[in-house]
C-alpha cells in the first residue's frame, strides 16, 4: 500500500508565510513543474467528510482547501502577506488551524494536492503539492490474512468487503 505524504497544516503554512516577507507564492505540482506564478486563491473552505469505509465503519475526516485559479492577467503575483490575509479572513470558517491543508486546481482536470513542504527561496516561497493515493481503510475485513493481503491488491471473495 503506498502511504501518502502527511500535508502540512494549515499554522505550518501561516508560520511559512508570515516569515516570508514580500516574497511571491508558488505552487509545485509533484511533476516538478512550478505552476505559472500569476495564479488566484478564489476559495479558502472548511471540508468536512463523513463516509462509510469498506467495512462498514464510519469515518471523518476535515481539511482547509484552498482553491487556486490561474487567470489570464499575467502581471497579478500573489505574495505570501497577501495570502496570510486571505487566510485570515477564512479563519472564522475553518474553526482550527490543526487542519491538513490541500490545494485544489485544474490541471487539466480539476484536481486535489495535499500541501507536504515549503521552501524559501530568495524572492518566492514554494508550495510542494503532493499525490492523493487510495487505499483499502478496513484491511483487517478485507484481508483477514496479512501474509494474503501483501500478495494481492484486490478483496477477497466472500471476505465481506466491497
């Protein structure tokens, strides 16, 4: 099973930007390619799930996404103190700053990237974007077996799951 990257929080990313300055924000997709440097934050949102798993448990789960638009003003940079002030105008709405920050875009499609590093650079801050992966949350009931469950990706037949 591949674990994905823990994302950084939301007081992780405040803390970045409030110690950088003027300088610009940019967003690295996990290809490596930094997204253009004239992008928009057009929504700060709380999401909060609740689902069932393949086993039947009840799950939650919550997280502050942040959705960017890359317009066509090619001029427009956004910098890490005027998006500490967008952050701050959401915080009523997120509730704690503990929440797992991602990143929502279209590239080409429309897509989610948990936020896991930064970096300073002499005149940007950047924003790694890392990759969601799925994964089976009741293995226990799906692959009752540990030895079978490293064999196969797949449930089991009649095992209960799926």
């Amino acid at each position: 099973m591949k674990l994905s990257p823990i994302p950084l929080t939301l007081q992780q990313v405040v803390e970045v930007l409030n110690k950088a300055d003027g300088r610009h924000v940019r967003f690295e997709l996990p290809t490596g390619t930094l997204l253009s440097p004239h992008v928009h934050v057009t929504e700060v949102a709380r999401i909060d799930k609740k689902f069932v798993d393949c086993g039947g448990t009840l799950r939650t789960d919550s997280s502050c996404r942040l959705q960017i638009y890359q317009a066509d003003d090619t001029e427009h940079r956004i910098t890490a103190a005027k998006l500490a002030q967008i952050l701050a105008k959401g915080a009523s709405s997120l509730g704690t700053t503990a929440l797992p920050v991602d990143i929502e875009l279209e590239a080409p499609f429309l897509s989610v990237f948990p936020v896991i590093a930064q970096r300073l650079e002499a005149t940007q801050v950047i924003f790694t974007l890392g990759m969601r992966h799925t994964a089976c949350l009741a293995e226990d009931v799906c692959f009752p077996d540990p030895l079978r469950a490293k064999a196969t990706n797949s449930c089991t037949p009649g095992s209960g799951c799926c």
